[in-house]
C-alpha cells in the first residue's frame, strides 16, 4: 500500500488550472522526483497536499485516511512535512529557538525510535550547530535551506515534501544536501522532492514524475521518464 | 544593526524579572516619602494601565497582533465589578477572576475576525468592536446605567480589613503590577511564548511545523483578555464611578501608545511605556489637548527611531557602545531563547 496516494487532484486559480487532474503515489520509504517546466504546478501540488490550498477536487489519503483539505497544522502532525521554494525561518530568532520550536509540536509521533529528538541532534544532523545561537533571519541562503530541513525533520515526519531544496545553493552544498536527504529513508521517512537541477534528482531519486501545464505526462524509473519522447518535448530537448 | 529581543544588558530573563520586582517593592515605599495625593493617584492609574499593558504585550509583543479594542475590555472588567457589587454584594476578590474570565472571553470574540482579516483591517475592526462595546454600554438601561455609567460602593478589603487608605491602593495596585509582570514573563519564557513568537515571526512556517495558528491568535486575544479583566475591577474599585466613554476609542489609543513607547517584547516595556505616558503630562504641565498633541508626536517618533520602543532603544544603545566587547554582536542571540 503507497503511503501516500493522490487521486485526480485539481486545483484552478481562477481561470489557471494549475493542476488538472494529477493522480500520484509515494511508497513506504521511497524518494520521489517531481519535476516540471516552471508553472508546471509542482508547488501547487504541494502546497494542495500540506493543507496550504484548498484543493478544487480530487482527494489526498494518506495511509489510509482521508487528508483532501485538512489544515497546514494537521497534516503535518498527521506525519506529513514540507520545506518551502522559498527557504523560511522565523528571522528574529536564533536558530537553536527555531528548530526547538519545530520540536514542540509534533503530536507524540515516533515517540520511541525517532533519531533526532532534540534541536541540538537535529542542528549536528545537518551541519548547522555552530550556528545555533546567530539569529536566523540574516542567515546566508545555504544555510538557510539546512535550517529549513532541521526544522521538517523536528516536526518527526514519515514523509517530507521538499520543494527545491538545492535552488540557489552551490556545488558542494547541494552535494552535502543530497547526502542528508539520501538518510532519510533509512530512518523511516520517505521523501518527494522537487528540483530542477536534473543532475541533484538524477542522484536522488529512483523514480521520477513529471507535471506539465497541471498535468502529469510521465511517472516512471528515472533512466525511462528522462527518455521519454514527451518529456523531451517538455523540455525542448535543452535541460535534460 | 539589528536589534533583537534577546540583548546583554537586559538577556538573562530572571534579572528582568527581579530587577521589575525589585523597583516595585521600592516604589511600593514612595508614598512614605509625603509625595501628593495627586501623583499618587497617578500612579494607581499609571499601574493599572501597565496590568492592560503585559497582556497586550502578549498579544502585540509575542504574538504580533495589535489591538485597538482594548479599552473595551478594560471596561468589561469594571463593569463586572460594579454590577456584582450592585446585584450580588460580591466584592473585589470575588470580582476578580469573573471579570477576568468574561473579558478573555469577550477577547475571543474581538479575536476571532483575526482568522479572516489581517494587518490593518484588523486593526480597524479591533477598534469598531471597541466602539462598539461603548454604544453597548451608552444604550444598557439601568443595567449598565447607560451614559452616566454606574457607581460601586463596596469597600475594597484584604482579608477583612478595609482598604480605605490612598496608599493603601496603590500598594494593592503594585501587587497586581508584580503579578502581570510575572505571568508576561512566564508566558515569554515558556513553551507557549515560544509558539506565539513562531506565529509572529512566520504564520505559514509556523502551521508546517504543527502549529494551529488560528488557535494560538485567538488564545493569545484571550490571555491578554484576561489582564485586562483584572485592570478593569481595579479600575472600578479605583475610581467608583465608571462611565461608558472610559472605555471608548481614545483609551484603547492610549494603550497602544504607551505599548509602543514602552516597547512590546522586553519585559520592562509596559511598565516604562505606562509609567512615562501616563506621568508626561504632569511632568511638562500640559493641558488635555495639549497633551494629545505630544502622544501623537511621541507616537510618530516612536514608530520611526525607537520601533523596539524606549526600554529597547535604551537596550540597543547599550549594545552599540559595549559591542566592541563582541566580533558581532547582531548576528548572536544568547541562547537563553527569552525576551527579558
Ligand atoms: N496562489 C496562487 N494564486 C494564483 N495563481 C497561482 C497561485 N499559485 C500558483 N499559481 C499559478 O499556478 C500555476 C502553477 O504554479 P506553481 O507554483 O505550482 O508552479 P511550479 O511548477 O512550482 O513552478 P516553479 O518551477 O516556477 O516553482 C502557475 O500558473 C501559477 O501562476
Ligand atoms: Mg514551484
């Protein structure tokens, strides 16, 4: 049974239909690709599933429960995290009062096996301690994403939602980024990531699905998907 | 630079608390050194505007969400107080936590709008409930003595004994200016500061991590409902007579000033901002409109300068002249995560 199951999920902003019918799975511990032309709706369906949009139809189940428009805060208790496109923090705190807020509010899930129970194991996972006492809003853009994972990771989620995580980060960080996401299976949390850096999903993710125009046109291992006349199509050929 | 809550001079949370308590316990002495009466009666006033305060600094200060109704709910503690001593013979201490209750409870109501609007329409709408409550109050009949208000006549009493005494009251007022300090302090301190602050500083970020925004803003109307309950029986044992216009737009303008001047998120922000606002026109000798005139313009310079307030201009000052001490001190916060 996938954990996580999308069944015909639209979502119309006024006359954009930003997602027009996707269906979409996630299975226990996998990591998912979502990628997509820009506008292509992969934020939209993200922030459908996260409770952020009220979806215009179709329906979310998430290990058997029905989640189709839950609030933000219950989904992510019920187990489903999510980092933002655009990193984000609570600027005028430090970092160790950001993620130990994150920690607060996870409704009692893993209580037992979950390995990074407190802020400071979570801020050593991704690298971040010796900066736990700066104030996060001035925080350089790498940093700022690590702290943005810290903090998903505190919320014990069983799937997190990444929407480009390496946008904006260099080489080494990505690498480093990429590192940490690969983790996250072992310890029981599968992952759905977004990016356009095909070289950061092709290193990801085993399967990948591709949104065009609201649309999912290809769902498949990786290696196919990237072969597939339509997704080349998609992407005229040039960022693949 | 940036200036943050958390500061050297004023960063370990308890020495904010203690040094308050302290200037308490010693203000509590000033009416042995002959000040007049009319400073005194000042003062009660200063004090149990600094009670409203540290609940607003809940609200605005933690949470980030302006209130200009809260004269009005000021008003619904004293008018609690004055009609369960009419009705029931119930006094001060009875008064107390029914005043307080029905206030947070009419708090969740002014806050509830806060789930559909935000920024400055709320803030409009806090102040047309605010409006509100006094045409209320105007139109009540004899229950609420319409616009000529009501009278109390209960003594107010500490176990027994009458507090008949100026002095007296204002020692009571300092008790419960201790009290709302450290309750601030406690909520500043605490877990629940902590999601207040989440919600300020990000609402979205804030409903990914798990946290019921909606709840936490109304919540946080109710806490700081409940101060302004307690303000308003002291209020009505104060002053003996009540009337709607008390509790009217002007009022709650006043509160957010001297919430302002103060500053919201240090502990010392209510209790400079409602001691400096209330005694500024004493000090210059300036008549109603006059006055007036000098809490706009403080209010714009405020805005403009000091946007942490006095007691955090004072803070940052500080900072900039020991940052020499510190490679950079903008980017560190002590990881004591509190407001002081
Ligand atoms: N809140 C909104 N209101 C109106 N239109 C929106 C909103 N959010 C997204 N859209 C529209 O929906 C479509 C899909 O946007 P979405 O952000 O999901 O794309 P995306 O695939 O994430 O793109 P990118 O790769 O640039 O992040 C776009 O046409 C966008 O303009
Ligand atoms: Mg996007």
């Amino acid at each position: 049974m996938p954990a996580l199951r999308i069944d015909g999920l639209r979502k119309q902003f006024g006359g954009v239909k930003a997602l027009n019918g996707v269906d979409l799975t996630i299975g226990e511990g996998e990591i998912l690709g979502v990628v997509g032309p820009n506008g292509s709706g992969k934020t939209t369906l993200f922030n459908v599933v996260t409770g952020l949009h009220k979806p215009t139809a179709g329906s979310v189940t998430w290990g058997g429960t029905d989640m189709t428009g839950l609030p933000a805060h219950a989904v992510s208790r019920a187990g489903i995290g999510h980092t933002f496109q655009q990193a984000m923090c609570f600027p005028g705190l430090s970092v160790l009062e950001n993620v130990l807020i994150a920690t607060e509010h996870h409704g009692n899930r893993r209580a037992g096996d979950y390995p990074w129970t407190t802020p400071v194991e979570l801020l050593d996972f991704v690298g971040l301690s010796p900066l736990r006492d700066a104030v996060a809003g001035p925080l350089p853009f790498g940093s700022l994403r690590l702290l943005g994972l810290a903090m998903a990771l505190a919320a014990r989620p069983a799937l997190l939602l990444l929407d480009e995580p390496g946008a904006g980060l260099n080489d080494k960080e990505t690498a480093a980024l990429a590192g940490l996401v690969k983790q996250l299976p072992g310890q029981g949390i599968s992952v759905c990531v977004i990016d356009h850096d095909m070289t950061l999903m092709r290193a990801l993710c085993p399967r990948l699905a591709v949104l065009d125009f609201g649309t999912k046109i290809a769902d498949g291992p990786t290696a196919a998907v990237l072969a597939d006349p339509k997704v080349l199509e998609v992407y005229l050929g040039g960022e693949l | 630079m940036m200036f943050h809550e958390t500061t050297n001079v004023l960063g370990r949370p308890s020495a904010a608390l203690g040094a308050i308590l302290v200037l308490v316990a010693v203000l509590a002495f000033v009416p042995e050194a002959g000040v007049s009466s009319r400073i005194i009666s000042l003062a009660i006033t200063a004090a149990i505007n600094v009670v409203v305060l540290y609940g607003l600094s809940v609200l605005f200060g933690q949470t980030g969400i302006l209130s200009l109704g809260h004269a009005a709910l000021v008003g619904v503690g004293a008018y609690t107080a004055a009609i369960l001593a009419r009705d029931f013979g119930i006094g001060f201490w009875g008064a107390l936590p029914i005043a307080a209750v029905l206030s947070g409870l009419l708090a969740i109501v002014v806050g509830f709008p806060s789930l559909r609007v935000s920024g400055h329409h709320f803030v409009i709408l806090t102040f047309a409930l605010g409006q509100l409550f006094t045409i209320f109050l105007t139109n009540g009949g004899a229950f609420t003595g319409g616009a000529t208000g009501l009278d109390l006549q209960l003594p107010t009493s500490v176990l027994g004994l009458p507090l008949d005494s100026l002095a007296a009251f204002y020692r009571l007022s300092l008790l419960f200016v201790a009290l709302a300090a450290v309750a601030a302090w406690g909520v500043a301190n605490s877990r629940y500061g902590r999601t207040l602050r989440a919600v300020r500083e990000n609402e979205k970020l804030a409903g990914s991590i798990g946290i019921s925004v909606g709840r936490q803003k109304v919540g946080a109307f109710a806490v700081s409902g409940l101060f302004a309950g307690v303000s308003g029986v002291l209020m009505a044992y104060f002053l003996r007579h009540i009337a709607p216009n008390q509790f009217a737009s002007f009022p709650s303008i006043y509160l957010a000033l001297m919430l302002m001047i103060g500053g919201a998120r240090l502990l010392f922000g209510p209790l400079a901002g409602g001691i400096l606002v209330s005694f500024l026109p004493e000090i210059f000798n300036l008549d109603p409109v006059e006055s007036r005139i000098l809490y706009g313009v403080c209010l714009i310079a405020v805005i403009l300068l000091l946007p942490q307030g006095v007691v955090g201009g004072l803070a940052e000052l500080w900072q900039r002249l020991t940052a020499t001490r510190h490679a950079n001190p903008a980017a560190v916060a002590p990881h004591t995560i509190s407001e002081a």
